[in-house]
C-alpha cells in the first residue's frame, strides 16, 4: 500500500507545527529586542532629565545631544548623519537609538550607541533560526512515525478486504476493540460484507436451484416435443395429449422460478395492517376458480402487520399443500396470535417434521412428482414468514392428517 495519506498527513502537520515554532520564536525574538531597546531609552530620557535639572547638559560626554537645534556633545560624529528622531540608526556599520523629548522650553535629541545589543539580537535571532529548522525537522519525523503508527489499522484492514473475494467471502475483517474509528469502520465494512455474502449466496444458489428444478419440465417438455414430431401431425389424440403435458410444464417452470425468485429476495417490503380472512377468502377464491371444489371451512378473523404479497403466497403454499396431500376437509382457523391450516391427509411420519422446510425436499418424491411439488412451496412459507418475522410450525399424526401453524404473537 503506498503511503500517500502518510505523506499528506506528516506534511500537513509539520506545516501546522512550522508556522506555531515560526511565529513563537519570531514573537520571542520581538519583545526580548523590544524590552531591551526600551529599557535603554529609559536610561537615556532618565540620564537626560537628571542633568537637565542641574543645567549641567555640557557635562554630557557619552550621549550624542542636541537642544534646541544645537548640538553639544558628539562623541560618535553623527551630526547631519542620522535624522533627529525617535528609532535605531545604522552609521558606518554601527548601530545607534535616537531618542526625542523635551524639558521645559528645550526640544531635546539624543543618540546612544546600541551597538552591541542590536549584533547581540542578531546572534540571538541566527540561533533561533537553527532551533526553529531543528524543531521542525525533528516534528516532520515525530509527525511520519505518528501518522505511520495511527494508519496501520488502516493497511491492516485493506489488506483484509484486499484478501476477500468471491471465493471467500465467509472471510471477516479483524476487530481489535480498540472503540475508535477505525474499529468502528471495521464493523461497519463486516456488516457490508454480510449483506453483500448473503445477496451472493441468495443469487448463487437461485442458479442452482433453477439449473435443479428446471431440468424435469424441460426434460418432459423435450420428450413430448419428440413425440409430436414423430405422430402429432398424424394423430390428433397424441397432439393434444403432448401440447397439455408441455403447457403443465410450462406452467411448473413459471411456479419454480417464480418461487424461487421471492427466495433469492433479500429484504422485505414496508409492512402494513392485513385483514387475514378477506386474504384467506381471497386466495381460496382463485384456487376455486381452477377448478377446486374441496370442503374448506374458514373461522376466525384477526389484523396483522405484515407484508400482503408475502401473507398471501404463504396462504396460497399452506392451502395448496393441504389440497394436494389430502382427500377429506380442510379447516382454516384465524386467531388473534395465528393462522392454523389443518387436513384430514396421510399425515408426515415425525422423523421427517424437521425436514420438510428443506429446500426439494419430498417426504415421498414420486407422489410428489405425480401431485405436481418441487419441493419448494414449504421452504418459501417458512423464509418468507421469518422475513416477517413470524414462525412456522407443524403438528402431523400419519393417517389423521396434518397441521401448519403461522404464529405472529404468543400462541394462546
């Protein structure tokens, strides 16, 4: 992994602590010069003032003074070289502080040699330039081992996720439980990578699943195609019997993958207020219009939340299970806590109660192939329920017949 977050990080931070090094040694600089040059204008306006009230200005050797335009000591030649005002003055490689007042009725100048204070700064302020480099120099390498050191949670969870794919997506990033952001990051790409195995894993096997369950039909559909090549044209019992078999299979493809394809789905829709009955009366009105005339009894009514479209294939499987596995009556009894489908069939044996919500699972496979299952509509009933988060159970005694419960509350 390059480094250029390191990079940018370590920069950006040297920048920060070069311009607070910068600015407090130039500040340091400043007022130590200030307070010096400040002092030693006190001492010139105080030596001035003391011999002012003497009238004793000719006794002023070691000053450059002027009074009233009139200059009475010079010891370092300055006169008509520097400006009669306050600041410091550069003459001949010396440095010197003009100061101006005035006492009384005299407009008073005076000049002090600073020379050796202002070289002393200069000094000063070279030392401080070598500290400033050496403090940023040193801050760029503290800034890279602490940005190196802080980023390598960051390499340690790319090169997690760079180690990931397709054929291993069970794999899981490390979580230290350090609680900052970084772990909380790792948390979040887990849970990204659970959806995204899940979803995976859903349309990895709804191609296996129609690639499963699809080979029948279009096996039957092949040989009966056969058929109609060789006689159908001849023999129209043949042709009609060969078209209604192909439109069966048609019909059981269309199930299969329609089925299938609400298995591959990840996520439920918004869930609103059902009135179960109106859906039961709903569903046995279409099984009645293909041709269904069985003695099903309804009871009961109650109002869940749940998603419609998935209530109502869990109905449509539960009915049609009941139609197909059983000659006598069938009750249909709505609680306020479930909806129980019970049969007068030939029962499940109990060793296989706890596999009949597998998918292509058949208690009997070739009565289930003749009454028309896949082996799918039971294992829809309970996903889509738990998407819903209800549950499904069964009760079943071999001859008396068979009970499928959908709980959505405590069971009463």
């Amino acid at each position: 992994m390059d480094m250029k977050i390191t990079w940018r990080l370590t920069l950006f931070s040297t920048f920060i602590v070069s311009v607070v090094i910068l600015g407090m040694f130039f500040m340091l600089y400043e007022n130590v010069k200030l307070s010096l040059m400040n002092s030693h204008r006190r001492h010139i306006i105080a030596v001035i003032r003391t011999y002012s009230r003497r009238g004793m200005f000719a006794g002023i050797r070691k000053i450059f003074l002027v009074v009233n335009g009139k200059v009475l000591s010079d010891p370092f030649s300055l006169t008509g070289k520097i400006p009669y005002k306050d600041g410091i003055y550069e003459y001949d490689g010396e440095y010197y502080i003009g100061v101006s007042l005035e006492v009384g009725d005299k407009k008073i100048f005076a000049a002090s040699y600073v020379t050796t204070i202002v070289k002393g700064m200069q000094e000063v302020s070279h030392r401080l330039v070598l500290f400033a480099v050496a403090g940023i120099a040193l801050s760029f390498f503290a800034a890279f081992t602490i940005a190196n050191f802080s980023l390598s949670p960051l390499r340690r969870i790319l090169r997690g996720i760079e180690g990931i794919s397709a054929s291993s997506l069970e794999k899981r990033l490390e979580v230290v439980g350090s609680g900052d952001e970084l772990d909380t990051l790792a948390k979040e790409i887990n849970r990204m990578l659970d959806r995204i195995e899940r979803s995976y894993r859903a349309q990895e096997r709804f191609v296996h699943d129609v690639s499963h369950e699809l080979k029948n039909p279009l096996s039957s559909m092949k040989g009966f195609i056969g058929v109609l090549k060789k006689w159908g044209f001849d023999d129209e019992k043949i042709f009609h019997e060969s078209t209604n078999e192909i439109e069966k299979s048609i019909d059981e493809m269309s199930s299969v993958v329609e089925e299938l394809l609400m298995l591959s789905k990840e996520e439920t829709t918004e869930e609103e207020s059902v009135d179960v009955k109106s859906l039961v009366l709903e569903v046995l009105k279409d099984f009645h219009l293909r041709g269904s005339e069985r003695e099903i009894e309804v009871e009961g009514e109650a109002v869940v939340r749940a998603n419609p479209d998935y209530l109502k294939i869990i109905i449509r499987n539960l009915i049609d299970n009941a139609l197909k596995y059983s000659e006598g009556r069938i009750w249909i009894k709505i609680k306020g806590c479930c909806l129980e489908v019970s049969d007068e069939g030939e029962g499940i044996p109990k060793e296989e109660l706890d596999k009949i919500f597998d998918k292509f699972y058949r208690v009997d496979r070739s009565r289930d192939r003749r009454k028309g299952g896949h082996g799918i509509g039971l294992s829809l009933v309970k996903e889509l329920a738990e998407k819903m988060k209800m549950r499904v159970e069964v009760e079943s005694d071999l001859g008396k017949g068979s009970t499928f419960r959908v709980v959505w509350g405590e069971k009463s």
